[in-house]
C-alpha cells in the first residue's frame, strides 16, 4: 500500500464515522429512537448481571453484555 492509499483509506473512514455519528444522533433525537436503544441495551444486560450457573449461557450473555457495552461507548 502506497501513501496516496494510505490517505484515501482514512479519508474514507473518517466520512465513514462521520455518517456514524450523524445517525446516532438522529436516532437519539426521537423517543422512539431512544426507546428501541435502552431496549437493545436492556437485552445486552447491561443494566443487570451476566451470571448463569452454566457456563456456556454465561459465556453467551458476556457476548451479548459486550456488545451493549460497546454501544454505551459509542453513546458516550
């Protein structure tokens, strides 16, 4: 990869995430928009514990409990 490359590839990635916070923005401006949010955090289980006695189903709801968390940054 060249440097011309190099730039275009975080010209693109800054418009990229650019666009990103436009949406989450507009998302956050409509109750409905915010509702659907707490909601998807709400089966994130990032408002109660991930804890199962199995193993594996609490290993699941980590997978599902990061994916909320990584939504919380982005809110953030």
């Amino acid at each position: 990869m060249n440097e011309a490359d190099a730039k275009r590839q975080k010209r693109v990635a800054r418009a990229q995430r650019k666009d990103e916070l436009v949406f989450l923005a507009r998302l956050l401006t409509e109750p409905v928009g915010r509702r659907w949010l707490y909601q998807k955090l709400e089966e994130c289980h990032v408002y109660s514990t991930s804890f199962a006695t199995n193993a594996l189903a609490m290993a699941f709801n980590e997978g599902e409990r990061n994916v909320g968390l990584r939504l919380v940054a982005e809110l953030t």
